[in-house]
C-alpha cells in the first residue's frame, strides 16, 4: 500500500526560484547561419527577480507536440545594472533535432512572449581583481562572454585571456562583440582564436584544442601558476581535455570552474536503472514548503518529487544544467550522471534531483539551499 503524502509549511523564501514568467522577445538576432541571439524585456516589477551574476543562465518553457519543452541558455550580457536588467540576451544554437532551437530559429519573432525561469547556476565569476582565463569552444562563448565583460568593466585591476575555439570563422558566435571588448580593452584582454576546420592567415595554426595541444599552449601563452581562475565551457571533449592538461600542469582543482553545453552520447554510460528499496520515501522542502511522498521503481528523486510538486525546479533531466539541484539533508543517493556539479558541491551535499535514486529508505532534500 503506498504511504499517504504529507506535506507541512514554513516561512517561504521571497522568490520562488523555481517560477517561469512570460517574457516579451524584444529582439532576435541573427549571429551565424545557425545561431541567433534573442533579448527579452523585463518589466520593472521582474527586474529584481531576473537579477542576475555573470555566467548564469535561464530556462525556457514552451508546449509543443503535446508536452513541456525546457531549454536552458546562457545570458550573455554584462550585468551591470544592480538594480536588474531593464533586457535579457540569451545566445541559441541549432541542434539538429532540437525542438526550442529550430523553433528559435525559424519561428520566433519580436513581440513573441516565452516563459522566463529566474536566473540560475554557478558558473559565475564575482568582478574582483585578478588573472582570468577563459577555455570555451562553439556556443561556450555564451556564459564566458557574460563574464568578461562583466569583468573588464566592473574591475579596472582585472585581465582576462580568452582561448577560443570554433569550426570556422563563420560559425563563430558573437564575433563582433568579443572584437569590440578587445578594441576596448586592449591590454587587459588577451584573445586566442583558433578554428578546427579553416587556416587562418594569422594566429595559431588550424585544429582541435585537446589535451596535448592545451598542455603545450597555455604556458607559452600566460604564467599558468599566476591565474586566479579557469573558466572552461563547451562541449564535453573540449571541457574535459581542458581539465585534463590543467591537471597536467599543476593546476589547483579550486581554480577551475566548467560548464558543458553537450554531452555526446559516448561520453559516459549510465548504470541501468534499479529498483529502489522498499517503501522509499522522498521528502522535499521546495520554497518553503515541505512534502514527503513515495518513490516508485526506477523514478528519479526529481520524478517522484514532480508528481506531487509540479513546481520543482528543472530543465534537462540530463544531468547538464543543473536547475535541479539540491541539497541532500538525510539518506544516501545514487546520481547516474553529474555533468553539473563542481566536485566542492558533491563534497557539500548537492546532488542532482533529475539523476538521484534512492538507496536508503528514506531519503531528504532541499531545494532552497
């Protein structure tokens, strides 16, 4: 017989960090053949609500064939307004097969509304003196772009090197916004532009930024022992053979941070789903409310959680953004796959909703941590 659902309240935070709001396209701008960038309005009674750091992203909502589709992408805009921004720009790249892109891409037109979660995640640099390096590959500009800007502007006594990788030069997204930070900034941002499939005429030759070219590259490029903070984002390969040769040369794990906008398929294998233990029970605080409830056989934490609160926070049930993480109070879990959370953040607690089993018989969680 399944246990009755229960649920209990508290003092709730001000903002639901979970909500969506609408949102009115105010621009939408054609970056590459297959990007565009796209601005929202924010009204002045959500300014404080889509408050945002450098890095962070949103998660977009929208129905279609039937069922919810949710999207997260990078803002990449600086934030420099304290108060909240007056618009939010967002960077979409086409995904074969991809629902939200093709429909970003092909249908979405100024004046259009689209629902809006707050701001979110931990990608984020606080503007501080210091030496920064950013490692991104295609779309990984998004997030870096935010963050450099938001950097150079706000902190006079800050420099950033910017190591770049794209196809071609005409598949690089925002190639005209980082130039001019360049010309604006030239002797606090170092700029390394390398494409994959295209010879350039000046600059480094052609290839892909692996491993063994990251470890040979970086010293030559900037005293590796000297930077503050590595900022890597892109897709899975580049990430993490950008942390690899870190590693490599010395590279203290708390001075990097990273981001994966793709997972290939191959990149790791999830263990198959298994029974959880009899009578499982998840309780969950979500703003300010709490609720034990069920889990059934092979559900998600974030699944069990979701039937009863269709307010809990998501975005790609794969294990990448990372919308759905929570603290774990009680119990023990076992996530399939964590492409989120920063080894600092596993060591604290935080798991991934979307990824977590239950291996105890009770287990507990807070979303508002």
């Amino acid at each position: 017989m399944a246990r009755p659902a229960t649920e209990t309240a508290r003092s709730a935070p001000a903002a639901r960090h979970g909500a969506f709001h609408s949102l009115r396209v105010a621009a939408v701008d054609r970056l590459t053949d297959d990007s565009v960038a796209v601005t929202f309005a924010v009204p002045p009674e959500l300014r404080e609500t889509y408050r945002y750091m450098p890095g962070q992203h949103l998660a977009l909502r929208r129905a279609g064939g039937g069922a919810e589709i949710r999207r997260t992408y990078s803002i990449c805009g600086p934030a420099l307004a304290p108060e909240g921004p007056e618009t939010l720009r967002v960077g979409v790249r086409l995904v074969e097969g991809g629902e939200f892109s093709t429909f970003a891409l092909k249908k979405l037109t100024v004046g259009d509304t689209v629902e809006v979660m707050a701001p979110a995640g931990r990608f984020v640099l606080e503007p501080g003196p210091g030496h920064f390096v950013g490692v991104v590959g295609g779309s990984g500009i998004t997030p870096v772009l935010s963050i450099v800007s938001t950097l150079l502007a706000r902190e006079p006594e800050a420099r950033f090197c910017l190591i770049r990788s794209d196809r071609t030069a005409a598949s690089t997204m925002f190639l005209e916004e980082v130039a001019d930070l360049k010309d604006r900034y030239p002797d606090r941002l170092q700029l390394v532009h390398v494409l994959s499939r295209e010879e350039q005429q000046t600059g480094l030759p052609s290839g892909r930024l692996d491993e063994d070219r990251l470890t040979g590259l970086l010293p030559a490029l900037l005293p590796v022992e000297a930077v503050d903070g590595w900022f890597l984002c892109g897709p899975y390969g580049l990430v993490q053979g950008a942390e690899r040769a870190l590693r490599a040369l010395g590279v203290p794990r708390g001075r990097v941070h990273q981001e994966i906008f793709h997972v290939d398929d191959g990149a790791s294998t999830a263990p198959a789903r298994v029974a959880a233990p009899a009578h499982a029970t998840v309780t969950a605080t979500l703003d300010g409310r709490s609720g034990s409830w069920p889990v059934q056989d092979g559900e998600s934490l974030l699944e069990a959680v979701l039937r009863n609160r269709a307010d809990a926070p998501y975005a790609c049930k794969g294990g990448v953004c990372g919308t759905c993480r929570a603290f774990l109070v009680s119990g023990e879990v076992r996530m399939d796959r964590n492409f989120a959370l920063e080894a600092d953040e596993v060591g604290a607690g935080y798991v991934l909703a979307c990824q977590s089993h239950p291996v105890t018989e009770q287990v507990e969680l807070d979303f508002d941590r």
